[in-house]
C-alpha cells in the first residue's frame, strides 16, 4: 500500500516535471526555432568567415584585417540571405533597403568586434602565428555572432506586437482599469470627446 503511494506520488511528481517543461518550450517555442535556424545559418556564416580569412591570409598573403573583412562580407551577404529568407521570415517586413542597411551596419559592428579581438591578441598580448590569427578570429566571431542574434531581433527584423506580448496577455497597461466614461476621472468638452482630468 505504502509502495504503490509513493509509486503515485513519484508519477504525479515527474508529470508536473513534464508539465512545467513543456509549459516552458510551448512559453519559448518560437524562440527556440529562431535560435536553431540563425544557428545553421551562422554555422554557414563562421565557416565562410573562417576558413575565407585563413585562406585570404595565409594562402594568398592579404593582411590580417583586410581578410577578415572580405571573409566576413562574404558571410555576411550568405547569413543575409539565409537569415531574411528562412530564420526571421515570418517577421513583417519593413522593407528591403531598410532591412539590408540595418543588417550592414551591425555586420559592421560585429567586424570591429572581430578586430578588436585580432588587436587585442596579436598585437597587444603579441601572440603572433596562425594558430593565435584563428584563434582570436574564432573569439572575435562567437562574441560578433552573440551581438548580431541580439541586433537582428530588435533592429533588423523586429518581432510583431502580438508575439512580443505572447504568454502576457493576463497583464493590462497601467491605468488600463479606469474608464473613461466615469463620471469622477472625465470631463465633457462639449464636442463629445471626453478628456481625463
């Protein structure tokens, strides 16, 4: 007797587990999806971005900066396309010019990141070589890469209203429960509008 109520105890304990997990991925789902999809996009982007500067650098002996940054607009035009077309593509569009110079200008700001990174190894610590010029690319990336996921969320393509408040809809905006029809917060203009006073 005793066995089969910890047996049940044990199962309604693990369903509420399962429950709050599931709560959790249905709270996150979309989320979730748009993190995988602007992963295998950036995987795309960083083997592009990587292997283009390694090439360009010690293949074909460009400097270290100008590498970078032919391999990172070359990425930058793949995650672009991969990113407007299939991670973000049921965000509304506000335009192709607006979203393509939104787009630049943080893959700019994720190149001065890359930079800073080759900087601050190569030149200001002095750990020279291919192994640190990989190394201190591959940082300056995986920072760059987290930067861009949050720039491409909340200037490129921005997320609608309705999935911004999604799991929300219990909270009202503040003063959302005075009417403006009671008599004590309104005053008659005479025109029919009514204004707070």
């Amino acid at each position: 007797m005793a066995s089969s109520f910890g047996q049940r105890a044990s199962s309604q304990k693990v369903g509420r587990q399962v429950g709050a997990i599931s709560g959790l991925y249905a709270k996150f789902r979309h989320l979730i999806h748009e993190m995988a999809k602007f992963g295998v996009v950036g995987g795309i982007g960083f083997i592009v971005s990587l292997i283009g500067a390694d090439l360009l650098r010690y293949d074909l002996g460009v400097g270290k900066y100008k590498a970078v940054t032919v391999a990172t607009l070359l990425a930058t035009v793949v995650t672009f396309i991969g990113n407007r077309y299939w991670t973000y593509r049921n965000r509304p569009r506000t335009g192709t010019a607006r979203e393509s110079v939104m787009f630049f200008v943080m893959n700019g700001i994720g190149i001065l990141i890359q930079y800073a990174s080759i900087a601050i190894i190569q030149d200001g610590i002095g750990l020279a070589g291919k192994f640190w010029y990989n190394f201190a690319n591959l940082l300056g990336i995986a920072v760059g890469t987290c930067f861009r996921f949050y720039s491409y969320r909340r200037w490129v393509w921005k997320a609608p209203l309705e999935e911004v408040l999604e799991g929300h809809e219990s909270l009202e905006p503040a003063g959302a429960g005075a009417t403006a029809t009671d008599p004590a917060a309104t005053t008659g203009r005479g025109d029919g509008v009514e204004t707070q006073r």
